[in-house]
C-alpha cells in the first residue's frame, strides 16, 4: 500500500501535477481495479500528499537540488501551486525548475509546501521567501516565475 502511494506522489511531483488531483484518485484507482486490494485500499489524498513530500521525499531527493542553487553554480525559475488541504488551508507548493547534470535534463524539483492562507501577491512571495531563506537557498541564479494561474514574470 505504502509503496503505491510513494510511487504516485513521486509521479505527482516529477510531473509537476496539481495536488487536487490526489483528492480524486483513490476513488478512480478503485473503478479502474475493482480486484485490487491496493486499489481498494488506496487512500493518499492531497494532505497524505503533501505529508509524504515534506517529510519523506524531499529530504531524500532535493540533495542535487540544493547542492546546485546554493552554490549558484545552475540557473532556476520557481514554479508555485497554491492548493487547499482538507482542513482549508492554502498550502503553497514551491518547486523549482533547474538543468540536472545527473538526470541530463532539465527536471523539476520540489523546495517547501508552507502554509499560505493570503493569497495575496505580496503574502505569496513572503512565504516563497520565507522558505527559500530557511533552506538557505540563492536568489541569485533566479530567472523567472511562473504560479499555477498563469501569471509570469522575471525576477530581476
């Protein structure tokens, strides 16, 4: 059971997927293997998500990541989704997008998941901030912006 949902919230980041999403695929898990037990049983939603995320993946794999942004040695652009979890809270997932010389690729890589309940621009960014702060990551090599209602811009 465990493994399933490790797979699939590591298939929601690699694939930068919304975390609403998650809310809704235990119930079409058990529709499309209906003799499944791992289906019936499945039940890893948005906040299950995010748990796994904060405490059990990005630990583990945001080692390239950080090496790379908090030596400058790679440019980045954030990526950020706002989602609310089942308590109504806004969580704002920060990620960042950066050229991995492991992967050979450009990749995605998950930062934080903080609390964001103003989702006011300014409030947005304080907490992007915050967050790239605590992980003593640089805004140096930042080069764009982009949230999941479409608004970009250029971080000068």
């Amino acid at each position: 059971m465990t493994k399933a949902e490790v797979y699939f919230t590591s298939f929601i980041v690699e694939h930068t997927l919304p975390f609403h999403v998650c809310r809704h695929t235990g119930k079409l898990f058990r529709k499309m293997f209906p003799d499944s037990e791992i289906a019936n049983n499945y039940a890893c939603s948005s906040t299950k998500t995010a748990a796994m995320m904060n405490l059990a993946l990005e630990p583990e794999c945001s080692e390239d990541l950080y090496r790379l942004i908090k030596t400058g040695k790679r440019p980045y652009s954030i990526m950020v989704d706002e989602s609310n979890d089942i308590m109504c809270e806004k969580e704002c997932a920060i990620l960042v997008r950066y050229y991995s010389e492991a992967q050979d690729k450009v990749t995605v890589g998950f930062v934080d998941m903080p609390v964001c309940n103003d989702a006011k621009a300014g409030n947005i960014f304080n907490c992007i901030a915050s967050s790239m702060h605590d992980k003593g990551l640089e805004w140096s090599n930042c080069v764009g912006f982009s949230s999941d209602n479409c608004l970009y811009a250029t971080v000068s």
